[in-house]
C-alpha cells in the first residue's frame, strides 16, 4: 500500500456526501472570507486534520503502554553492547 504525505499530489475522486446545514454555512463563511479557495479544498483539508488527530491518538494510547523503566533499561543495554564494539580512534 503506498501512503502519501500530505500536500502530495495523488489522483482526486468525487464522491457524493450528506453534510449538515450549518456545516455548509461555516464552510461557505470561510471559503467567502477566502480562507479556502472552495468547499471541496475546506472539507478536504478538515478530513485530513481528522485523520491526522485519530493517527496521533493512536500513536500515543501505544506509548502510554510502554512501561518507562524497562525502555530506559532496554535503551541502556543496546548503548553498553553497541559502545563496546565501536572502534578505538
């Protein structure tokens, strides 16, 4: 599967969605004060903060599960073996 960073230009699809009204009206608000060019460009970048917020939460419950101590010990002992086999300068 190949990920692309945000910004990085890949094919576009039009799909077809049930928004809100009030969500179309903050939406039209900003596109009028040109914050975005278009509702497509505002609706796109929110959809990426989205999912760049649910990546991140991920990404920190899983490191919430690491116990400090032993990544610290386990960090140590990878610094003591890889110290001993460096060369002498």
């Amino acid at each position: 599967m190949t990920t692309l960073q945000r910004g990085e230009q890949m094919g576009k699809t039009k799909v077809a969605v049930t928004i809100d009204a009030m969500a179309i009206i903050k939406i039209d608000r900003l596109v009028e004060r040109r914050v975005f060019a278009n509702r497509s460009q505002a609706i796109q970048e929110a959809l990426y903060e989205k999912i760049e917020r649910i990546e991140q939460r991920r990404l920190a419950e899983e490191c919430a599960k690491l116990d400090p101590a032993e990544e610290l010990q386990l960090a140590e002992e990878g610094m003591t073996e890889e110290i001993e086999r460096w060369p002498e300068y």
